[in-house]
C-alpha cells in the first residue's frame, strides 16, 4: 500500500481513542494513561457507548458520528465483533489511519464466515483509512512524547526505530533498550499486519532523518517482492538488523510449504534477508550488540582483528571464539610492530597475537601498545581486554584506552571482564563512543556481525543483468517449452531438458535415446565402454529424485554396465520395476549414457526450485552419497552474476572439498559459478520451469559436465522477487551534432568511476544546478548510493560512450528518479556534460525517462529548476511540464501529467501534497 498517510500515524496531531474507561483492566484505559503520562500535547478524544462525559479528564462522547473534528489517529480497543464497522465509520469520517490493538480477530468469524480481521482489510481498502493491526501493542514516538502503547513503560529518544511483529517480546525489548540505554525513534508492531506492513513501515523510516538504524523482528513476511524492494533501498542508507523467528519447524507458528529438495525454511529466509542486504542476528541480545558495533564503529578496511589482554586466558577465548567459532581471522602483525612491542613486555611474550601485556599492565602500557599497534598498516580492528587486578585500577585504564584510541585510524573496542568492579569503565567508554562488551565471546560475536553486515552489504551492490546474448537457442528453448505445456505436459522428458541445458551452453555428456532394447544394446557397441541405462516414463523426470526415492520410489536406472549381458539383464529389470511401479505411466524408451561411475571428478547437485512464496531459487550442494551424509544444499535467489554464484559456491561442503582435491581449482570453481549463473537466466527466461535439477555435476580436465537431469513445469509463472538489470531498456542514439554514437541505459554498479569523473568534471555552475549548492568533492559513498539502485524504486539513465583516448568509457548525462511507493509520482534530476551542450542530450535522456515512467503507470512527473536555469526550464517547457515559481522555496516547480489517477485516495494524495 506504500507510505500514504503514514505521517498522521507517526505525527499525528490529534488522536481519539474508542473504547476507553477508567477501569483498571480496560484495554483504552490503559493506552489513555500512557498517552496522558508520556506527554503528548496533541488534542485527545474519547469515545465510548456509555456515557460519560470524560475518561482520564479527556472528553467523551458515545458515537462516530458525534465527532466535531477528524483526528489523525484513532486507536481501537473495543470487542473483536465491533472492530470493522468502526473502522468503516472512521474512514468515512475522515480519519486518516487507525491503530487496531483488539486481539482475537483471527480467531473470530464474520457471518460470511471468513476471520474479522480480514474484514478490518476490506473496511480500511474500501474507506482509505490505514490500519495498523489488529492485534498490535500500539506505536511509541519517544521524542514527540507519543506512547500509544498497552506497555509496562514507555522508551527513551534516540535514533533506532523498532518494528516488531510480537507485543511480548516488544514489551520486553523497551525493559531491555532501557537498562543498556538504547532510545528509539520509533516503537511499534505490526500484529496481524492487515493493511501496514513490514515493506510500508521500511519505507517511511528510509527516508526518515531522525532514523540512523532499523531493527525488525520478524515473523512471517506475506508479501516478499515487496519486502525485499523497500528493505534493499533501506539498507542502502542506514544499517537494518533482523531476527527471524521460527528457525525450525517445532518452532514455526504458520504453515510453511517447503520447495522440492529444501528440507527446511529458514535458509530460505537466511538468503533473501542476505540479498537484501540485512544483517540477520540470532536473537535480541545479539541485535543490541551489533547495533552497537554498526553504530559506533567505522567501515572496516580489514576482516581481520588483533587481540589484546592484560593475560593469556582472555586473549585464548576470543581467539576460540574468532576462528573456530565464528570463522575469523587473526591479523598478522608486520615484524617492526613485533619489534616495538617487545621493548615494552617482559621476555616470555610469545610475540604473537592475541597480545598477553601481561598481569600488572599499566594504563601506560596500554596506551603505548595501542600507538605502536596504530602504525601497523596490517592492523586495522582492536579489541582492547581487561581482566580486573589488585594491582591497577580498571577506570584509569579505561581513561587511558579512551586517550590513546583518539585520533588513530583503528577501530577500537573493549570488553572488561567481570561486573560490580568495572561498572563505571564501560560507562567512560559508552560515553567515549566505544563499543564494549561483558565477555570476550560477545564482542567478538559483535565484531564478526560488523564484518557481516559489510559483506552483505558487498552483495547487496552487485546488479545481475536480466539477458545474455550469447544464449542463441532462447527461441528454440522456448517454443519446447510452450509446446510441453499445450500438450498438457508439467514434465519435460530426458531428450527435452537435454535440449534446453545444452541450447544454454551447458556440456552434457553423449546420449543414446532409445526405443526398445535392440536399439539399447546397439547404442553400447557404438560407445565400447561402460554405460548407464535409464528407462524413461511419463511419471518420471521430476527434480529432486533424492527426495521421492527415500519414500521409496526407486530410480529406474541401471549403472556401470560393462557387457551385453549386462544390458540386456539390466534393460529386462528395469522394465519389470517399471510394470511394478508404475504401470499407469506411458513408456518413453531409454537413455544411454557413458557410466557416471567411470567419470572422474567433484560431483554437484545443482538446480533450481520453486518456492510458493518467495519464488525461483537456485540451489548447489553435494551430489550422490553425499546428499545423505551431509546438509549440503545452499540456497540463492535470482538472478545470479559471477560474484553471487561465487558467493553461493563457498557456502557449500564441496567447494572445501574442490579447494583441497581438485587439480585446477579456480577454473572448477569458475565452471561451476558459470552453470549457476545460467540456471537462474533460464528460470527468468522461462519462469514456467518450476524445477530444474542436475545431478551430478562433475568437474573434470574439460569443465563442468551436466550427466544426469530432470525439469518440470507449471502452468503459473514464477517470478523472481529481486528485478534484475533491466537490458531491454538499453538504447543506441547518435548525437545530431558531433555524430558521435552514444548508449543510453539503466546505471549499473561498475559506472561508479566513471560516474564520479562525470560530477567531479562538472562546472561549478552545473553542479549547483543539479544539487542546488557548489559541492566540490564527491565521495566514494555518495557515487555509491547514485549507481546501486533497486530498478523497482528507482531508475537512472545513463548516457555514456567510449572515451576519446580509447581508456574505457565516460558518462555524458544522467537523469534519475525516485519515485514513491504508491507509484503516484516520481521526482527527477537531470545533468548533462558540459561538452555535450548543444547536443540535445538531455531532451533524449528525458524523454526516454518520461516513456518510462509513463509505461509502469506512475501518475505525475515533478521537479524543481533554479530561476536562473534557464535552459531547464525551456527544455521543461518543450517537454510539456507546467511550470510555476514557489516562493516559500525560491524554485521553479515543475509538474507533468503521466497518467489519469484512478482512485479517489490518489487524486487527494496528489493534491494535499502539491506545491
């Protein structure tokens, strides 16, 4: 539903609450007395069927209808069977959002006999009021002292904002913020998540200023696509940690259809939240410590971390914990480091890290030790450890620690041992803006979550493309697919999806197809090898046999089959399993292949499944006995490029396997990678392919070679929830001018040099132009954020050509925008090259985003042009735009008409917020 109204639910200036008392237990009551106790200065109304005049000492009256004004807010907390009239009635009456805390509508029915909440959907969507709940503990806004909770205690202002999905663990998490002194922005949970959702919520605190970080607790996510739209812009910008709930199936409170070949959901899980760029944690304590890492400590340069402690046992444990917990990595220090450090330790140091200063360490020695570690090159991290002597004092260690970590480019925190004694330490170093932590375990869980958040981050940048052109049998591939599905057929048979892998450039090995038997035993004597025979049937060639044949359905194959006889046993066996099991399955004939068990080399699984929720998914694991051994199949969602397939590689059992075994590792690796990433071109492709499956995959002298293979079909497309790089949208343009040949295209991550020469190039008038102000440096970070987009939020054209000195390629012009997530109207900016004035750039690049943005139904185009732009502003005009001076902001307001909106609420939404 996008954003709208969201601003009278977070800041509302008047709120009535129905249904409120002055009983002790009374839901209303209750939210009242926080509402008047946290300060909120807005007007307060109640209503109430009795009739009093005031509850709490705020107005009272008995109907809706009664009402003199319409407040921003209404909070519901009457009986579950009164909820979705009331909704309708306040929708109708001009509210703008209602917050449902009654609980129970899920177990409650309509006369219609569907639950009472999904009534509360139908009122909200028919009226267009926005609901949060029902079922939810209410909204907090600390610093607008807003607490329209049912809550024991209200939170503290800060920066974080907290969506959760859980009244009772949100309850506990404002006692535990509390005690470690975390304040929040905004405090809520979604409930039954009617109408507000997740992806609505992400959306708001994006682009909120007053917002530096967002913690999700999660539960279920309805509706992925746009989750992972709206939380991949956000991650973009501020750190967003999530614990997800229901990691095992004893644990799962809803219903969850696994894929074929997954066994459990939560990978699944693991890999969106990934690809969006979250940092998942395993529970609450966890999301407090790597909030506090993400928040107070810098990006890192390096991985690795040096260790140091006043004794050998602390350093032991963090080191047990980095490596042989976490997977981390000691930094190895340089030999001068070495050299200084042991002028300063007594002799049985073992000059190594950890680094043991040994049991009297001075804060002096501390200090020195943290200037000598600065100017190591190699060290980048440091946690900083102490364990509480008789012979220093914790608090002036802490105050030296504190001095020495000033100014230098490492990345500084602490953990002081023990409690009651090194209480007011760890208060200097919150004060300091130093994390620190109670156990060595802990801050290094903290560190690795750091290091984490930045990987994900590394992928979250990278921008699959939707097509590759060296894919030439796409047509042919296609039409054997549709020809399947007229035909009624959800599986393709083995010669079928042999086509289709090989159409993609993935080498199989030779096939035989056979009919009869003969046909099986002439097809040997040609090969003069060992061969494995296959009998094909209308009821086989599903993906993910290794599931079907542990419930007890055999595979009808024949292996290493060295003689005629052999074959001709092995065909009649065969064909007396197939009379036995699957007599009503048409007969296909037989595939012969060279024995798999004479093929040398590092087997896979891989292919791909479908989820019902979140769609395609590409999977890589072990192949054969390993299947049964290990729990070795990861999962990635589409689309793939090398980085990610690389990614999803190194997550399985046998890329260890294939590091330590394999002869040519890196070209194995790079094989494989490239068969992961055809797998998810094909399911874009073809989204009709519901599951594709190889098995093995072996790795030999020549490659990756497919040997075995099954796909099937549905008759509804999947669809990927992450957008790829949209290459259809590429066009070439030749400059009427200069004649010089020009691309114009969605921006990609690999144009952040060429984007950051562009600006940097620019005259100072121009930049003003565009940004409104003279800016002179761009950062790495800034060109970031303008070329890793989401393609389903944003769009950036390009206009870029080959450089004239032959050195790559320079960008020309760019023209970007942001459109919100009702898809109502989209905001742009437009910066043409100096030296390409006069060339009529910039009417190409925006006349090609006008056709865009006009095809994906947005309904109006806005913009603002300085007065003095003159140029702009004569383009705007041919172009179409209205154009009107605002005073308030001293700009020319530009607005062009895309579309007719179709709704009510978007004609008002459009208006109210017009200049």
């Amino acid at each position: 539903m996008g954003t709208r109204y969201l601003e009278s639910l977070f800041n509302p200036d008047s709120i009535v609450v129905v249904g409120a008392s002055e009983r002790a237990s009374n839901l209303g009551g209750m939210v009242l007395r926080n509402l008047l106790s946290g300060g909120y200065n807005g007007r307060l109304l109640v209503i109430n069927r009795h009739d009093y005049d005031s509850v709490h000492g705020v107005p009272c009256i008995r109907r809706v209808s009664r009402m003199d004004f319409s407040p921003d807010l209404a909070i519901i907390c009457t009986p579950p069977d009164t909820v979705p009239k009331l909704v309708r009635k306040l929708g109708e009456a001009g509210v703008r959002t209602a917050i449902v805390m009654t609980g129970g509508m899920s177990r409650a029915h309509s006369k219609t006999g569907q639950p009472l909440m999904y009534s509360v959907r139908e009122a909200a969507r028919e009226t267009g009021i926005r609901v949060l709940g029902p079922n939810t503990i209410g909204l907090m806004v600390p610093a607008r002292g807003l607490n329209a909770t049912y809550a024991h205690m209200g939170a503290i202002p800060g920066k974080v904002a907290f969506v959760g999905q859980s009244g009772t663990i949100a309850s506990s998490l404002i006692d535990w913020a509390f005690a470690r002194g975390v304040g929040f922005s905004y405090f809520l949970t979604l409930g039954d998540g009617m109408d507000i959702d997740h992806d609505d919520l992400i959306d708001y605190l994006a682009q909120d200023s007053q917002t530096r970080a967002i913690l999700l607790h999660l539960e279920n996510i309805p509706n992925p696509k746009r989750f992972m739209s709206a939380v991949r812009v956000a991650s973009r910008t501020k750190p967003v940690i999530a614990v997800k709930s229901g990691r095992v199936p004893e644990s799962e409170w809803f219903p969850y259809q696994l894929p074929a070949g997954i066994t459990r959901s939560d990978p699944i899980f693991d890999a969106m939240l990934q690809r969006a760029g979250v940092l998942r944690v395993d529970g609450l304590g966890q999301m407090f410590d790597a909030l506090e890492t993400l928040t107070r400590m810098r990006t890192l340069r390096r991985e690795s971390l040096t260790i140091m402690a006043n004794g050998v046992g602390p350093g032991v444990l963090a080191v047990d914990r980095l490596v042989g917990g976490e997977g981390g990595e000691l930094a190895e220090l340089a030999p001068k480091t070495l050299d200084a450090l042991a002028e300063l330790l007594p002799p049985y140091w073992s000059r190594r890290n950890p680094i043991d200063l040994g049991y009297d360490a001075s804060p002096d020695l501390y200090a020195e030790a943290i200037k000598i570690l600065s100017r190591d090159r190699g060290v980048a991290n440091l946690l900083v450890m102490y364990a509480p002597t008789l012979t220093e004092d914790s608090m002036q260690i802490a105050d030296s620690v504190v001095r020495a970590s000033k100014g230098t480019r490492l990345n500084v925190f602490t953990c002081w041992l023990g409690q009651s004694t090194v209480l007011d330490a760890r208060d200097e170093f919150y004060r300091a803006g130093l994390p620190s932590f109670f156990s060595p375990e802990k801050a290094v869980k903290a560190f690795m979550q750091h290091v984490n958040h930045q990987r994900v981050q590394r992928l979250l940048g990278e921008t699959p493309e939707s097509f590759t052109d060296h894919f030439a049998y796409r047509t042919h591939t296609r039409n054997l697919v549709l020809r399947a599905m007229r035909e009624n057929r959800l599986v393709l048979t083995h010669r079928e999806s042999s086509e289709i892998i090989r159409d993609y450039g993935i080498n199989t090995v030779g096939t035989f197809y056979c009919d009869d038997v003969e046909e099986v035993v002439e097809a040997f004597a040609v090969e003069r090898r060992p061969v494995d025979v296959t009998l094909m049937h209308e009821m086989a060639g599903h993906p993910f046999r290794d599931q079907a044949s542990r419930r007890g359905r055999p595979p009808l194959a024949a292996r290493g089959l060295a003689s005629e006889a052999a074959v001709l046993d092995a065909c009649r066996s065969l064909m007396d399993e197939y009379h036995e099991y699957f007599p009503d399955s048409g007969f296909l004939g037989f595939a012969v292949t060279r024995s798999s068990r004479n093929a040398e080399g590092i087997a896979f699984s891989v292919g791909i499944t479908r989820d019902p929720v979140f769609g395609p998914l590409v999977v890589c694991g072990a192949s054969g006995a390993y299947i049964n051994m290990i729990s070795d199949r990861q999962i990635a969602l589409p689309p793939l490029n090398m980085v990610l397939a690389r990614e999803l590689l190194g997550r399985t059992y046998m890329y260890k396997v294939l590091m330590e075994s394999s002869p040519q590792p890196e070209q194995h690796i790079r094989a494989v990678s490239e068969v992961l990433i055809t797998l998810s071109q094909i399911v874009i492709d073809m989204p009709e392919i519901k599951g594709l499956e190889i098995q093995p995959l072996v790795c030999t002298e020549d490659g990756a070679v497919a040997v075995d293979f099954a796909i099937d079909l549905s008759t509804e497309p999947g669809q990927p929830i992450i957008q790829p790089y949209p290459r259809e949208l590429e066009e070439w343009v030749v400059l009427p001018k200069s004649g010089r040949r020009v691309i114009i295209r969605p921006v990609l991550a690999e144009d952040e040099p060429a984007h950051r020469a562009f600006h940097e190039l620019q005259s100072p008038e121009s930049i003003r132009y565009r940004f409104f102000q003279y800016r002179k440096h761009f950062s790495r970070e800034d060109v970031a954020q303008m070329v890793q987009i989401d393609y389903d939020r944003e769009m950036v054209f390009v206009a870029n050509a080959p450089r004239e000195d032959g050195e790559g390629e320079e960008t020309l012009g760019t023209v970007r925008v942001w459109t919100d997530a009702d898809n109502l109207r989209c905001e742009f900016a437009v910066m043409v090259h100096d030296k390409m004035k006069g060339e009529g750039l910039g009417m190409m690049l925006m006349q090609k985003m006008i056709d865009y943005c006009r095809s994906r139904g947005t309904v109006e185009m806005v913009g603002n042009v300085l007065p003095e732009n003159r140029p702009m502003l004569k383009l705007a005009e041919r172009l179409g735009f209205e154009v009107h001076f605002n005073p308030e902001e001293e700009v020319m307001d530009l607005r062009l008409v895309l579309n007719e909106p179709e709704r009510d609420w978007q004609r008002e939404r459009l208006k109210s917020t017009s200049h």
